[in-house]
C-alpha cells in the first residue's frame, strides 16, 4: 500500500495502474491516498489487514523460485505435488508456522498459486521430452571446439556472411505431424482431425540456406523405382526430384545434390564457401564427396554429436515453422478436397506452398545469429544452456595416440589445419567429447548426512542423489537442496567411446583416415558363418535382400551344426534378439566381429558393400 501511494503520489504510476500492480481494490487504495493528502502521517501508520502471514520469507521464496530453475534447468523439474510436497517438508524441518495438511503432507493449491504470482519468473509449464544423449552431448566442451574450428575456417579463408551455408534433410509424410488446436464443444473427452492414413508414407526433402537469407531450391526424394514429371507439381522454382526406393538420403543422392549445391553456390578453389552439416553417413563417410569438395573449394564442417538441436541454423529457426505451415496446408486440402487423400502427387504442391511461407530472409539470418554462426559468437550460449550436462559432468581420459598432422598433398593449402588438441581420429571425430548417454540412468549415491526420501507422487528417489552443498541459504535447518538435491553421477574418470563428428569433413587428414578405414573394410569378412543343412554347407551373406527370405528362413529352421566360432545363436549386440528369431538382414562390426541387426545397426541390408563400426569399439 505504501509503494503504491508513493508511486500515484509521484507521478510515475495512474491510480488505476498502480493497484493493478500491487494487487490493491481501486477503491480502496483511492480512499487511502485522500486520506494521505489530509494527513501526511497516515502512510506511515498503515498496517497490514489480516491475522495471515506468509510461512516463508521473502528471502526463502526467491531461493526456493531460483531452486526450481535450476532443477528444470537440469531437466529434473518438479511438479506441482512434488513441490507442494518440498514446501511442507521445509516448513516443518524448519519449524515455520504453517497451515498445510498434514494428512497430505502438502502445501495447498492455493498457496502455490500465490507463490507463482509473487514469483512471476516461475511459471508452470508442459516440459518437452529430451533425450539424455542431447542432454549430456550439449556441454561446453563440445561447442567450443565446434567453434574453435568455425573460427579458423572463417579467418583462414575470409569467409564472409553469402559464403556460410547449412544443410539438412527433413522428413514429410502424406499425414500431417503438427496439429494445432480447435474449437470443440467444451467437456468433450476427445476431439478427432482428419489425416488421409494411420501413419502416411514418408519422403525426404533437401533443404540448404545460407547466412545472408538466402535459400537453395530443395531437392525431393521419392521412395519409388521411376520418377514422374507429376510429383514434382507446385514444387518451389527450380526445386528437382530423384527416386531412392525408401525415399532415404543415400551418399549417390547427396552427392548428386552436392553438384548442384557447387554451382548455386558459385564455389571456386579461389573463392571457397563453408558448408555446414550433421554427422549422417551419407555426409561424412563418402570419399567421392570429399574429393569433389576439394576440387571444387567447398570447406565441410561437421556439427558436434547430438547438438544440432542447438548448433544447426535450419533446426533452430526453419524446420518448426516449414512442419507447421505444411500440417496447416495438408488441413486446408482435405477440407477442400472432402473424400479424399494425400498422396505423393499431392505433397509436391502442398510442401511448396509451406516451403514458400517459411523461406524467408528474416528466418535464415536470424537462424545463424541464434547459433552464434554468423556473426561469430561463442558466449551466445550462457550457463544455463549447459546445465543438463552438468548431471555428468565427468572428467575423460583423453587418448593421446593420435595427434594431428599437417597435410603433405596438393591440396595442402585448401585442407584446414586443425587446432593442437583436436582429436579428429575417424574413430572419435571429435575433440574432447563427452561421453556416451549410457543405457541406464546413472547411479547416485545419497548423502550420509542427510538421508530423506522419495517425495509422494514423484517417481525418483531422493536417496539416489547427492546433495549439493548450498554456499549460502537463508533456512535456518533444512534446505531444498537438503530436501530435494540436484541429481549429480558419481565423479570417475572414464574414457570416451562415443563416435564424434566435430570435424573439418575436408582436411586431408580426415579423409587419409576414412580412406585407411575404407580399405581394412573391404578385407573383412562378408560371411557370418557357415552352417550345416543336411551335408549341404550354406553361407549366410550380409547382402541378403527380400527375396532371400525364405531360404533364410529355411537355414534357421534347419540349422544342426556350426562352426566352433558360431556354437550358439548369435545375439544382436543392440537388442539381444537372436538370429534364428529374426527376419532382416544381419551386418558384423569390422572391429570386433559381434553381429547387430542392420535396422539396429542403422544400415541398409540391401547394400553389399556397407560396412559398420559398434557403438562398442567407437
């Protein structure tokens, strides 16, 4: 009430706006300032109405809001129970006259709804699912060497804004993803949107744009055998398709995109351009790509492992807004088109119309600037974007056995010169990078000190995590981090296994590697092994395609004797399924020979000649 007359009374707030920010009836506060201007003492005399007072302090209030910040920051936050409940524990540990149930053994509804007013920066909010290896792969070290070797690429060879571009595929399906909300009639259980299929049939669709606004025309990859003038009907201007039988990226079609990408570009050896892009096979395990790169002046750069969703321009501005004007004109379609479905013939015209409305130069400039892309900017990414690595945050034994090299070819001038301390082995591709996600949430030691227990309603443990001292707390007995501490994996040192992709894809000493790679490959084994079917010995080849099924399965139906390499079923080293419970195609780690699925593997069974490295010997 005080502020508020002393703001009216100074002129820099209306009688209206003040007791709209102090949460105080117009009225009232009207009669109290009258009063003020009779007698100038009545201010001082005003006492707070109610017999009600807060159980926290002010003080205890903004610890417990930066508290939650910090543990949604983690992506551990709590929810509203779980709160409720720490609310309770605190007030009674700490002796604080309260009134909350005890049969709950909770706060109120209403006492957090008042807690969120008079902490505006707390909000309750529907949390996004991310995935632990994106929560461990975003950390500080991975994104500073990303940006150690942007620099020295820019520096090197004076790129400017129209020489930076990104590229990345997207998937689009005849079924909508994105659906927005409707009008319906209200208490209604479930609300219905019509889709042409269950699930719709997929496509692939190229999309590159570059720092100075600028876009490239797409290119659309069909799953069919044949391609048709009529697919490509209202496509953007310029846009091309090609056929791939799964409607999959595969490195022929990309570098088939690639040559194209060279002359939109207007890359010359003299006059070279910076492509930026992720670590799919297609893009970094091709030496024909990397070849006519080369020759043609096109720097690749590789983002770091599972940090596209905060590194890549296209991921971060274009692609929500190009899936979202696309739902909106499948919508608008099926509206206008009653009794009938999206096909292929139908997505050409219906993704240009999307891809029209989000290509704009507003999009692509402010994609890179959100990155730190273009203009350089490495502190774009405060510490509050690295908290959910910080869970762990351990140290790793970095192997020093491979050191960089300087390159001894003609194109020793055009390859980049990587920094001292990287380690871009095609084993690791990557400089110092965190380890891998494991398979199971880590373990946590509870504190000695301060034993508690699970919250109610929460499904994780308090006693599984370690409590991190508070430096300063303005509870006199029991803190929140005391209560609820921040999830931390025990500290051990371990090295990192994990296949990294920070990488100049260009460097000579890139390629020399993929190339030592690619021949140890070809002299590997193609068999799994040899088994007996009635005297008639049969080899099982990583090639086996559709047609082959039956004989596959007549060999596991079959199957009496193998070799002494091969006396038991073999397991995917993924899944665990075994190989006589399976029916596609089967593909061996050239490190240490153990036997995946190829979907598991992420290989194509129909090629003969891929190969494939474990998650285990990365």
């Amino acid at each position: 009430m005080k502020k508020a007359i002393q703001g009216v009374k100074s002129g820099k707030l209306s009688c209206k706006a003040a007791a709209r920010s102090y949460d105080i009836p117009r009225s009232t506060l009207q009669r109290y300032i009258k009063k003020s201007v009779a007698n100038p003492d009545i201010a001082a005399k005003i006492v707070k109405p109610g017999s009600f007072k807060p159980v926290f302090s002010q003080e205890q209030e903004s610890e417990l809001a930066e508290y939650l910040k910090g543990m949604e920051g983690r992506l551990f936050g709590l929810s509203s129970k779980e709160f409720r409940s720490l609310a309770y524990e605190l007030a009674e540990k700490n002796g604080l006259r309260h009134n909350f149930d005890h049969e709950t053994r909770m706060a109120g509804e209403d006492w957090l709804k008042y807690f969120l007013k008079r902490n505006p920066t707390v909000s309750l909010r529907k949390p996004e699912a991310t995935s632990a290896a994106r929560a461990q792969g975003f950390n500080r070290v991975s994104v500073n060497n990303f940006f150690d070797l942007l620099e020295q690429c820019i520096d090197k060879y004076k790129i400017k804004e129209n020489k930076i571009f990104n590229v990345d595929e997207t998937g689009i399906t005849t079924v909508a993803k994105s659906l927005g909300k409707i009008l319906a009639s209200k208490g209604r259980k479930q609300v219905g949107s019509l889709s042409s299929a269950e699930r719709g049939q997929l496509l692939t669709v190229e999309v590159c744009m570059g720092a100075d606004g600028s876009f490239m025309p797409p290119m659309f990859i069909f799953p069919r055998e044949r391609m048709k003038i009529e697919l490509m009907n209202g496509t953007p201007p310029n846009s091309w398709g090609e056929c791939n039988k799964k409607g999959w990226m595969t490195k022929e079609l990309f570098l088939t995109w690639f040559k194209k990408f060279v002359q939109w570009s207007r890359a010359k050896k003299d006059d070279p351009v910076l492509l930026l892009l992720d670590g799919h096979v297609t893009h970094v395990k091709s030496i024909e790509l990397i070849d006519y790169a080369r020759d043609n002046g096109v720097v690749l750069l590789c983002f770091p492992p599972h940090c596209t969703h905060r590194l890549q321009p296209l991921d971060v501005s274009f692609m929500k807004p190009l899936s979202t004007y696309y739902s909106e004109e499948v919508k608008k379609w099926l509206r206008t088109h009653p009794g009938r479905t999206v096909t292929h013939y139908q997505v050409g015209e219906l993704f240009g119309n999307a891809y029209l409305r989000a290509a704009t130069m507003s999009v692509a400039i402010n994609g890179f600037r959100k990155t730190g892309i273009w203009p350089v900017d490495r502190n774009i990414f405060v510490d509050v974007d690295f908290l959910p690595a910080d869970v762990t945050d351990v140290p790793i034994e970095q192997d020093q056995s491979l050191t960089t090299d300087t390159p001894e070819d003609e194109n020793e001038s055009y390859s980049a010169k990587l920094p001292s301390n990287a380690h871009v082995n095609l084993d690791t591709l990557t400089t110092r990078e965190k380890p891998s996600p494991p398979s199971t949430p880590p373990q946590m030691t509870p504190s000695a000190s301060n034993p508690v227990t699970a919250l109610p309603g929460s499904s994780t443990s308090l006693g599984s995590c370690s409590p991190i001292p508070c430096p300063s707390t303005s509870f006199n007995k029991f803190s929140p981090t005391q209560a609820f501490p921040f999830p931390k994996a025990p500290a051990k040192k371990r090295v990192s296994k994990r296949r990294g992709k920070t990488a100049i894809i260009t460097s000579s000493l890139y390629k020399d590697e993929l190339k030592a790679v690619s021949n140890d490959t070809v002299k590997k084994n193609v068999v799994k092994r040899k088994v007996h079917i009635d005297d008639t010995t049969v080899q099982k080849n990583l090639s086996t395609n559709n047609n082959n099924n039956k004989a596959k399965k007549l060999k596991r139906g079959y199957m009496q004797n193998t070799d002494s390499e091969s006396e038991d079923d073999e397991e995917c080293l993924y899944c665990g399924y075994l190989y006589s419970q399976s029916t596609e195609g089967w593909i061996s780690c050239i490190k240490c020979g153990k036997w995946a699925h190829c979907p598991c593997a992420g290989e194509d069974d129909n090629d003969s000649e891929s190969t494939h490295i474990c998650a285990f010997c990365i």
